[in-house]
C-alpha cells in the first residue's frame, strides 16, 4: 500500500483504474485510457489497479464496483466515477484538475 500512496503523491493527477480481469467493462476501458494517455502525455499519470490483487487499496477507496475510475491530486481523490467513461470526458476532468 505504501507504494500506491508514492505514486498518488505526484506533481501530476493520477488516474486510477480499479478493474478486474473477469470485468467486461473494465476490458472497454483499457482503449479509452490508452487514448487518454496519449492526448494527455505529461499531463496525467494513468495507474491500473487490479482489486482481486491489492484488495487493499480497493478497500481503502470504498471501492464497490468495477470499473472504478477515481482522479487524484496531490494524494487526495477529487473526482471518481464507476462504469466505462468516454476519453473525452475523461480529458476535460483531467483538464479541470490540473
């Protein structure tokens, strides 16, 4: 957990997917944020957090459901959405939360 707390505490936001492998949803999602990190170079970093390995960390986020998006800056999460959500979308929160 300690080293999931160093990557969230970034100069960067820091995009986290919680997913799990099994998820279909979650598989949708995996183009989508290929694409997000490719407009957003520099801008974001994009973490992948499988829940059935670090059942941690998804506990600590209340995470429910798969998949869980959740946007954080410098540590704190300040956005968060569970379900496939389109780039463009994603771009404009990472935008807002620079």
């Amino acid at each position: 957990m300690s080293k999931f707390k160093e990557l969230l505490n970034s100069d960067l936001p820091v995009l986290v997917d919680f997913y799990a492998t099994w998820c279909g949803p979650c598989k949708m999602m995996s183009p989508i944020l290929e694409d997000v990190a490719g407009k957003m170079k520099g801008k974001v970093k994009i973490v992948k957090v499988d829940v059935d390995k670090n059942q941690h960390a998804a506990e600590a986020y209340q995470v429910r459901g798969v998949p869980t998006l959740i946007l954080f800056k410098q540590s704190k999460p300040v956005w968060r959405q569970s379900g496939v959500v389109q780039a463009s979308q994603l771009i404009q929160i990472i935008n807002q939360n620079q």
